[in-house]
C-alpha cells in the first residue's frame, strides 16, 4: 500500500485533487473575463432598471422618470455623471460571484458528463443529455453564489441612487453582506433565487451545452483540431445562444433583486418572478424583457471568448486534459 501512496504523493496537484482543480482554473478564468467585460455588465444593468412600471405604483417617480437612453449614452453617461471608475462599481461581488458560480457549475456538468450521463465510446454525448447537464450545473452553480449576485446587483445600483439625491444603503461589499443578512437574516441573502437559478438554468443551456456540442461536432467532424480556432468559434457560439435564452430572466431576476423591500425582507413590488414577468409585459410592453440585450450580448460574447479561452490554456497548462 506505501507505494501507490508514494506514487500519488508525486503526482501533480490537478491530478491528486481533479475536481479541485478545476473548481480554482474555471474561478481563475471566470475573475479575468469579469474584469475585462464588467462594464457592460454594469450599463445592462441599469438600462433594465429604467422604465420600471412598478415603481409608479408605489409612488417612486424618481427612477420612472429617468430618460430612456441607449447602451452607449448610459455609458458615457455613468463616466461623465459618476466617474470613469465607477464602471466597474460592484465588480468585487461580482468576482466572488463568479468564482463560486463558475466553479461550481464546471465542476458539475463535467461530473454530470463522464460520471453520471457518460459519453459514448466514440466520443459523442447525446444533445438531450448536455441540455439537461447544462440546466443542472446552472441550478447549481447559481444557487451556491446568489447571496453574492444580489449584492453585486444591489451595488450596481449605488451610483443611480446617489444622482437621485437617495442615501446610499451601503459602504462596501462586507457592509452590504452585513446588512442585508441584518434586515433578512438568512433567507434574504437568498432573495431573487428562484429567478436567479431559472435565468442561470437558460444561460448554462446556451452556454455550455452550446460550447461544448459546437466544440466536438468542429473536433468530430471538421479538419479542425482542439486548439484556439475551435475554441473560439465555440465560444463565439454559446456568447450568442446564451444571450437570447438567458436576458428575460436576467431582467426578472435584477428587478426582484433590487427592488425595496420591507422589515420582513419581503418584495413590495412583485410577489414572484411570475408576477415581476407579469407587470413587466402588461406595463411596458414584450420588448421589455430584452431591455439591456445588446449590453448583455456584447458582453456575454467576449465573456464567453476570454473564459472559455483562458480556462481551457489553463487546463492544458496544469495538466488538465481539455474540456
């Protein structure tokens, strides 16, 4: 027995600990695309905000007043109104987010993949089955790292309220955690999961099923191999599919998320996700589910390119065989 301990002692660390491993690479390429692309994150986020019909109903003009303007104009105006730096308030949440929804939504479509569903011995893996794991390590993921999204969310906001002349309700990430845990205890670090997981279930649909079949029909059927041409048509890909599946859930889910809410943590605008979807097409019309679609599209695209990118030269660099 000491020698297959001795053995595995020298292997390297990917190997002794695989789903470790991978849990930290996707972390580590999820934090590099979130720097590079959050400002779109941050301008799709306050473009859902506007126009928010419910608002009106509690007799809260401030932000239904606010002009409709475009993604380049909410831009610019955030840097001329807030600050060039303020393009990337809440980017802190944002990245424990990611490295806790990255992690753990890799980690389990990969399990799902070999252990659970398991491929073929040619190598194929059935369209149904990654849809299902797909949906399944969104679900996952997104509900391990909703207590940091709903701060990463309620942050982006900060700068809006302060233009309002409305107090500020936080003074960082680690206040904003205290507070929000203070007025909703436990279960308000979880408000907006239910939207939360059914936007992340849509996303992981477009993106890592579409990443991962796009990947191996081009590896299966084309001359290409499995480099960087492949990888990045794949990406390209599920930046698109996501972004279609995945913004009316993204605009229910910011909505609930940063509503106000009431000494019991309860929502005052909207009962459910199935309410805000209700108010939202009722009182601004079906378009206003992909309010923010360009933003989120051109951000999910090269979000999609750098992480899958980044993860996957990561991989081959540790010793992880690809994706």
């Amino acid at each position: 027995m000491s020698v297959p301990e001795d053995e595995e002692r020298l292997l390297p660390l990917a190997q002794r600990w695989p789903r470790a491993s991978k849990f930290l690479l996707s972390g580590c390429a999820a934090t590099v695309a979130e720097l590079a692309t959050f400002p779109l994150d941050l301008t799709k986020t306050r473009l859902q905000m506007q126009g928010e019909a419910a608002l009106a109903r509690l007799g809260d003009s401030g932000r239904e007043s606010a002009p409709y303007r475009g993604m380049v104009r909410t831009a610019l105006g955030i840097v001329q109104e807030e600050g060039f730096l303020k393009l990337w308030q809440g980017v802190t949440p944002a990245i424990y987010r990611h490295i806790v929804y990255s992690g753990g939504r890799m980690v389990t479509y990969e399990h799902l993949r070999e252990v659970v569903f398991g491929k073929s011995e040619d190598k194929h893996y059935p369209l149904w089955k990654s849809v299902i794991g797909g949906m399944m390590a969104g679900v996952v993921g997104q509900f391990l790292a909703n207590p940091t999204d709903l701060v990463k969310v309620q942050m982006q906001m900060e700068g809006k309220r302060k233009l309002e002349g409305k107090p500020l309700r936080f003074r960082g990430v680690h206040h904003a955690f205290a507070k929000i845990l203070s007025e909703g205890g436990i279960r308000g670090l979880w408000a907006g999961w239910v939207p939360n997981i059914q936007r992340a279930a849509l996303v992981n649909m477009g993106d890592l099923t579409t990443y991962d079949t796009v990947k191996h029909y081009l590896v299966l059927n084309t001359p290409l191999e499995d480099n960087i041409m492949t990888h990045g048509l794949s990406s390209l890909c599920s930046g698109l599919v996501a972004s279609i599946l995945g913004t009316p859930a993204d605009v229910i889910k910011s909505r609930i998320m940063n509503q106000p809410r009431d000494k019991q943590g309860r929502g005052l605008l909207y009962k459910s996700s199935t309410d805000c979807l209700i108010q939202a097409v009722q009182g601004e019309g079906f378009m206003s589910l992909y309010k923010g679609f360009l933003p989120s599209w051109l951000r999910m695209t090269p979000w999609s390119l750098v992480f899958w990118l980044t993860y996957e030269k990561i991989r081959e660099m540790s010793g992880v065989s690809p994706f």
